[in-house]
C-alpha cells in the first residue's frame, strides 16, 4: 500500500525462479529502495536498476517512465559492476536505459529538501515529473544524442533557477551540487552512453517473439499521484496500468498481475495512517520488523493490516494474485488486528483519509490461526495469496 512490503526479495525470488529474459523498471527512480539478500548472505539496496541485474541471464531496461539522477546511477552501477556478477559487461549490453527516461537536475533536488513539507526522500523526485510536465525536463537521450544542446539548455536553466537560491549557503551548495552533477552526467554518457536506447523496439521483439518478461513496479499502491493519499504521495503512477505505461508495454499483453502487501502496515513520510498503532504493539513491529527505510533510514511507521485499503489496490490493480510477507513478525504476538471497515460501515477509503476510523476483528494467536488469517483476507478481497514470504533470504 505504502511500499516497502518487500518487493525486492519478492522480485528477486520470481526472477531466479522463472529465469526471466527481460525485466523493466517502469516508474520511480532512486527513491526506491529493493532490498535483496543474495545466496552469499551479500545485502544489496537497488534503488533504480531492475531487480533483473543479478541473474546474468536477464536482460534489464530501465524504462521510460522512470526518473534517472545521474550520480545516483552511476554510483549504483559500479557498486553492481564490484560484486562480478557475471555477464555484466558494458558490451554485453544486458542493461539498457530508455532515451525517454528524464533526468533529475541539481535543483530538482534542492528544491525538494529545501521545501519538504510532505517528508518525500529529498532525491528531487516530485520537481523532476514536475519539470517533465512543465516541458522543460531534459531526458537521458538528449545527452547521448545532442551533448552541445542539451548542456546549453541546462546551463541555461540553471540560471534561471538559481534566482530562487538566495541564501548565500544555499547558492553555495547549489554551484557545488552543479558541478558535481556535470561531472556525473559526463560520466554517465561517457561510459554507460551507449546502453542508452530506444528500448521500444527491443521490448517489442520480446513481446513478439512471447518472451518471459517481469516489470518491476516500485512504491506501493496508496503513494500513487493519482489514487494515492494526495498530497502526501508520490510522483509517479505506482498502479499496475502506471507501471506499463512506464515500461511501454500494454496491458492487455500481461498475463498475471502479482500485488505484495505486508502482513501489518507500514509508512515513511508523513499523511494519513488509519491502522497506525503508536502504543508498545507499533514499537515492537518496527522493532522486530526492522521497519527502517532503506534510503533513508528513517523509521517507518506501524499499524495494522488494513484491508480497505488493501481491497482498494486490488480493486485498482486487478491482481491476480498475491504475495504477503512477514507473517512471522506477527507470530510473536498474542493477538493481530485486521481492519476490515471504517466508522460508519464504510469499505473505500475517503478522501479525507485522516477522518477514517478503522473498525477491527481480532485474531488470537496469530502463529497458531495462519490459515484462518490467510482464508479471511482472501475471501475478503477474492484474491488468493499465492505464496507467504518469512524471512529477508530469498529461499
Ligand atoms: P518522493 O517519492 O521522494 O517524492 O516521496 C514522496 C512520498 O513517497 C514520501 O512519503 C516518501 O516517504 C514516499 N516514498 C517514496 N518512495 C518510497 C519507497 O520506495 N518506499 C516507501 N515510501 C516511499
């Protein structure tokens, strides 16, 4: 719902047990955070590289709809490149970057954590969509294919934004963020340029030719800009139709659509929160459940199960199945709470989510009652839980 319900491992698990030829990233950008525990106990943190990235036998685009900060991906790049994950060699092209995909610009991220009245993560993700609605976005392709145009252009709205830095300390780290920006994009074009494309092609040969293909959906239902908790949201569509618009692959041509939800509920960042528990029960989930974000760090919040809300992503989504993780937190508990309407028998989340009431059924012993839990929020949203996910490993 808000993500961080552990997609990675998830993502992770369904690529190296499916062997997927290609895997797209469709929306989003370094505010994601996928978390996978590798067969060597390595942990590694994706933020914009699909999942796909450690299986060498899958291709990986970074697609369209998503937002790219330069120094962001370059640093994740060669964190990828050091752990000698066969296969990974540039000329292998096994990672490509749609030409369509926006940059962020310095000020984009400036501006997002000098005016972060909502708690975003503050990597400029809201001004980037913004600037791309605005049509002034510069996308990775224009650097790749005009270099001269495309830095005259930023230069030039550079000097444009900069007036709104008038704190000399601020206009300080604004030159030092620019100049590092430029040497990162510099970078990024002139090592990683050629694994940028237009991806449109391949992934149509790959639908074409009915090739196993995963896209990975980042953020969580309920952060979407359109159906979310506006404006306490991202920027980006985090729907199942919003990832393939990202990706650039039609709905119809997707064959089963898998939502995870975590067994409680968690969120980063401020806005309405129902099922929020601030006693000792909220405490020892963010606890035992190491709810800390991981691009962040910040403490996420805990609450309840919420299966209006839960309801409402797969009404919106029209998932096929489900996957719930971290039921094992919760066996360490007497009892586990389910919301299942608000005050006044309502079942769709208002929009003023804040004045909802969660109405609760209890389940004693939760570690004994697993399969009553799991028939109850089934029959609930008519979606069945194809897999139950204990543990970060992905066995
Ligand atoms: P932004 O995406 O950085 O603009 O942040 C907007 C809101 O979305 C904030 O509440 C963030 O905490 C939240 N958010 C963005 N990405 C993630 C994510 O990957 N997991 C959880 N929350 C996220």
């Amino acid at each position: 719902q808000w993500g961080d319900e552990g997609k990675g491992k998830i993502i992770d698990f369904y690529v190296n047990k499916f062997d997927y030829d290609l895997v797209i990233r469709g929306q989003g950008g370094s505010n994601a955070g996928h978390t996978l525990i590798l067969e060597d106990n390595q942990k590694i943190v994706l933020r914009l590289l699909p999942t796909g990235i450690v299986n060498p036998r899958s291709l990986c685009i970074i697609g369209q709809g998503t937002v790219i900060d330069p120094s962001s991906l370059v640093k994740e790049i060669e964190q990828i490149i050091k752990l000698k994950i066969p296969n990974l060699e540039i000329s292998n092209r096994r990672l490509l970057i749609s030409e369509r995909a926006h940059l962020t610009m310095p000020w984009h991220r400036l501006y997002d954590r000098q005016n972060n009245l909502i708690g975003t993560t503050g990597n400029g993700i809201g001004p980037t969509y913004a600037a791309k609605a605005l049509r002034e976005g510069l996308r990775i392709g224009d650097f790749v294919h005009h270099p001269k145009v495309a830095f005259d252009k930023m230069q030039e709205l550079k000097t444009a934004y900069q007036k709104n830095f008038t704190v000399p300390e601020v206009l300080q780290e604004f030159e030092k963020m620019y100049s590092e920006y430029q040497q990162a994009i510099q970078t990024l074009i002139k090592t990683y340029g050629t694994l940028v494309t237009d991806t449109h092609p391949i992934v149509q040969n790959y639908l074409q030719q009915q090739k196993n293909i995963l896209l990975e959906g980042a953020q969580g239902v309920l952060l979407d800009l359109e159906v979310g908790t506006y404006p306490f949201v991202t920027s980006s569509n985090t729907t199942f139709s919003g990832l393939c618009a990202g990706a650039g692959v039609p709905p119809k041509k997707v064959d089963k659509a898998i939502g995870v939800f975590k067994a409680y509920t968690t969120r980063v960042g401020s806005g309405p929160f129902p099922t929020e528990d601030n006693s000792e029960y909220g405490q020892k989930i963010q606890d035992l459940g190491q709810e800390f974000g991981s691009v962040t760090g910040r403490k996420r919040r805990c609450g309840h199960l919420d299966l209006v809300l839960l309801k409402y992503a797969c009404d919106l989504c029209g998932f096929d199945q489900l996957i719930m993780t971290k039921f094992d937190i919760l066996e360490n508990f007497d009892e586990m709470k389910i919301c299942h309407t608000y005050e006044d028998n309502m079942k769709y989340p208002p929009l003023y989510l804040e004045r909802a009431v969660p109405q609760y059924r209890h389940f004693a012993n939760p570690k004994n009652k697993s399969e009553n839990i799991i028939r109850y929020i089934e029959e609930y949203l008519g979606v069945k839980i194809e897999y139950l996910s204990l543990g970060p490993k992905r066995d």
